[in-house]
C-alpha cells in the first residue's frame, strides 16, 4: 500500500500518510499530528485536509454488516440483482471500501458503487 492509488490523477499531498485498519479493510489515511491518538475526527474540518474519523469506525461496521445481510436475503431486489450503492459525502471511500473488501466476493460482486464528494482531496485518498 505505499504506492499511490492507479486512479491517472496525482497522489494526495501527504502521500503514503498512515496505514490504518478500519475494520478488516487496511487503508492509507492522512498523517495528521494528534488524529490518531485523539480516537476521533477534529474538532473543525478548517484544522486539516482530510480527516479519518476512527469513532465512525462502528458506524462503518454496522453499514458493512447491514449491507452483507440485504445481500444474502436479498432484501431489497430480486435474487442475484445488481444493487446501486451511493456513498454520497464519501470523503476519503473509507466506507465504500469496507463493502467491497469485506463483504464475501460472491455478493460484493452485485454491488454498483459510486463514492461522491465535494473535496477532490478527499477523494484522492480513496
């Protein structure tokens, strides 16, 4: 993961940053002093670029968990159909990322993702 993502665009500024696992997914997140140890986001998003947000990390889970489970009953679409997932405000796709890493290949496959945000920043980090 010490390369930059393959995505044609320059890699963020702060590039590698820090090698953080949220959940089961390992992901590169900007290296910004007292972050980490803080265990959640800063107070201000003016303070810093782009921030990961360690005390969302349950939230993500709980999306991962929720999302592997319409998959497998197939609750929201007829059996083996294609889902659109919107990540809208995605920031860095550290959520999006989570679906497609942890969600067992054979119903990640189904997924249509598409991670969004206002802040090219953001999204060169994901």
């Amino acid at each position: 993961m010490g390369e930059a993502p393959e995505t044609g665009h320059s890699p963020p500024l702060d590039w590698p940053g820090r090698l953080w696992l949220d959940g089961r997914t390992p992901v590169q997140v900007g290296d910004y002093a007292g972050q980490a140890e803080a265990g959640r986001g800063p107070m201000s998003k003016a303070e810093i670029p782009v921030f990961h947000n360690p005390a969302m990390t349950g939230s993500r889970t709980r999306s991962v968990l929720l999302l592997d489970q319409c998959l497998r009953e197939d609750w929201l679409t007829k059996p083996g159909a294609k889902i659109r997932v919107l990540d809208g405000l995605a920031a860095s796709a550290i959520r999006s990322r989570r679906w497609l890493s942890e969600i067992p290949t054979e119903y990640a496959e189904r997924l249509r993702v598409t991670a969004i945000d206002a802040d090219a920043t953001a999204l060169a980090w994901a």
